[in-house]
C-alpha cells in the first residue's frame, strides 16, 4: 500500500494518507480570540480534506487541544455549527500548552476516504 504525504517540511506532513485514511497533523491559526481560531482551523482541515479526496462528513477521529478550558464552550459553538450533529466524530478534548501562546485551539482529524 503507497503511502501519500500532502506538504510536507523536514519536520513533518501536514496529512498523510495510507489505507483508505486521512490522518492530518495538528491544525493551528492565529486569530484574536478562540472562536475566530476554531473558524480558520476547521477553514484549514476542509481545505487538507479536501486536497486528500475527503471532506468533514468522514471525519472518524477529533482530537482539540485548548490552551485554557474555559474556552471550551466558545470553540464548541463554532465546531458544532461546522460539524453538522449528523456526521460528529470520537472526540476528546484537553487543556495543554500549546507551541505558542497565542495560538489557544489546535485540532488534530482523521478521515476515512470515500
């Protein structure tokens, strides 16, 4: 089985796909506040999504890290409205500190492709 790997760096891809699975690195995005982040992270993940032949309805997985849980309300309003309630995926959720401290979400999917 090939092994596909979409933008990848010295460090790491930002999706690699193997098996009939999207697994995409974490997704980060500057913004001023937790809701416009969650926005233009989850705006990223269609985009890699896309990019791997798959979209958000196949999501298996969702792992989000937020630098304070306090803000786990403000993201679940943005990712509730994006993820639709028919298609919500396993997902855990946990405060860590993240690689910069303006960066306050960071979620990590994997998607079946069709």
């Amino acid at each position: 089985m090939s092994i596909q790997r979409l933008h990848s760096g010295p460090r790491m891809s930002q999706a690699v796909i193997h098996g009939g699975i999207a697994y995409l690195a974490g997704q980060v995005a500057l913004g001023p506040d937790v809701p416009a982040q969650t926005r233009a992270v989850l705006a990223q993940i269609d985009s890699l999504l896309a990019e791997a032949g798959t979209d958000r309805s196949r999501i298996l997985q969702a792992t989000i890290w937020l630098a304070d849980m306090a803000d786990f309300g403000a993201m679940n309003v943005v990712w509730e409205e994006w993820i639709g309630g028919a298609n919500a995926p396993a997902r855990a959720t946990g405060e860590v500190r993240l690689a910069t401290p303006d960066y306050k979400v960071e979620i990590i999917v994997t998607a079946a492709l069709p």
